[in-house]
C-alpha cells in the first residue's frame, strides 16, 4: 500500500467536491419530481374522494385505488428523493475523513 501523500488527499477532497455538487443539484431535481408527484396524488385523492359515496373508510379505500398509480409514483420519487439524500451524506462524510486526514497529514509536510 503506497503512502498517503497531501497532494493526493488534497486531489481527492477536489473529487468529493465534485460528486457533491452533482449530488445537490440531484437532491433539488428528485426533491422538484416528488413534489409534483405529491400534488399529481392529492389532487387526484381529492377528487376521487368527492366522487365516493359511504363511510369515511370505504370513500377513503375508493380513492386511493382510483389513485393508485400517482401514489405509487409519489412513494417511488419519495424513495428516490431519500436515496439522493442518502448519497450526499455519504459523499460529506467522506469529505470530512479527508478533511481529517488532511489535516493530520498538515505537520508532517515540510517547507
């Protein structure tokens, strides 16, 4: 195993950056998809809720059944909106072992 120099520590914090940027401008985009997918489920159990005759829980269950390709849209963007959010904590936490070992590294580079 080679050495771990302050260039190549320096070179991968760059990295990290990088996939970070990325990362965030994916978290908006996901977090914008679930958005609309939330209003696409809403307005349609709203109406379909209206259009439903019964008990409170049978007008509920009709809903969601004329509904169930937006909710299950919803929960999909939801799932991939959390794992957008999952991987830029990841890349931050790797961020901050750089950072660490940067910082370790610091004293023993010489002038």
């Amino acid at each position: 195993m080679d050495p771990v120099t302050q260039v190549a520590v320096e070179e991968r914090i760059r990295e990290i950056d990088a996939l970070l940027e990325r990362a965030m401008h994916q978290v908006r985009k996901r977090a914008i998809e679930a958005a609309d997918t939330d209003v696409a489920y809403k307005v349609c159990h709203a109406k379909a809720y209206r259009l439903a005759e019964g008990p409170v829980a049978e007008r509920e269950a009709e809903a969601l059944l004329a509904c169930e390709s937006e909710y299950s849209a919803r929960k999909n963007a939801e799932a991939v909106l959390l794992s957008a959010q999952e991987a830029g904590r990841n890349l931050r936490s790797q961020m901050e072992g750089q950072r660490s070992l940067a910082a370790n590294l610091r004293p023993l580079v010489t002038s």
